[in-house]
C-alpha cells in the first residue's frame, strides 16, 4: 500500500480514481454519509453542514473512511492527472459546505509527487507552494503545470 505524506495529496489521488471508476465511496454525497452514520433527518444533516458544526469542515466519519483508504502501487501509478479545484468530488463528499475560500485543504507539501511513484502522470494543477525539486523532476519529465 501506498503512503502519503500529505493528505491532500492522497485526497487528489481518491478523487481522480473516484473519477475513472476505480474507487466508489460507501455514500456519494457528504449529506448522505451524515445520515448512515448518525441516523439523521435531512433537516438535522442541513444544520449540521449549513450552520452548524460541521459547517465548511469535514465529516469525521467521511474524513476517516479516506484516510484508512488503502491505495495501491498500481491505482497510484494509474494517476494521469492532479487536479486541485475546489469543486473537486472527493472535497465535497468530505466537507459538503466548503466554500473554498480558506485552506482546509490545502497542502503543506507535494513531495509525495515524483514519477518514481506517478510515472504516468501528464499534468499537475495545484495550489499553495510546489517546492523546486518538486517543479524541477516534473517539467524535467515533461509534466505540464500550473498554479491556481
């Protein structure tokens, strides 16, 4: 299995095989899996992400069902593409009131982004500070970037 360094990272790579098919969470909606795990109303689950709580934060019980995801050599090695958006699925399914406008997610590094571990990836679109040995391997293997 793979590990991750940064967590965001990790969630960029559930959610590019969320997108392929690969992987299928339990629920598809934040909203969804409040209800399973808590025995909500929708009402309740409404309060909880638009006003409450869990407003702009992220699902414990989601939050830990990707961090336990494990992922292996061949899903990572699959990856084409790292897309940080704020509308990205696998944010909205974790934290489903998120606006994107502070840094919940974030990352604090993208060292986990080499090609000995993405060989097949083409292009990289992030957010936050990509470190000069990061950005140097990638365009030195021709991966196309670019900062939001």
């Amino acid at each position: 299995m793979v590990e991750f360094e940064d967590f965001t990272v990790k969630l960029l790579v559930i959610d590019q095989l969320m997108y392929a098919g690969v992987i299928v969470p339990p629920y598809k909606y934040g909203q969804d899996w409040l209800r399973e795990a808590r025995g909500l109303n929708g009402d309740e689950v409404d309060g909880l992400l638009f006003g409450g709580e869990l407003f702009c934060e992220r699902i414990p019980e989601a939050d830990q069902w990707a961090r336990d995801l494990e992922l292996t050599k061949e899903q990572v090695e699959s990856v084409e593409i790292l897309l940080f958006d704020g509308g990205n699925e696998i944010f909205m399914l974790l934290a489903p009131s998120w606006d994107g406008e502070d840094d919940l997610f974030d990352p604090a590094t993208w060292r986990d982004v080499t090609m000995a571990r993405f060989p097949n990836l083409k292009e990289l679109i992030y957010v936050g500070e990509l470190e000069d040995e990061v950005r140097a391997e990638l365009e030195e293997a021709g991966v196309a970037i670019r900062h939001l």
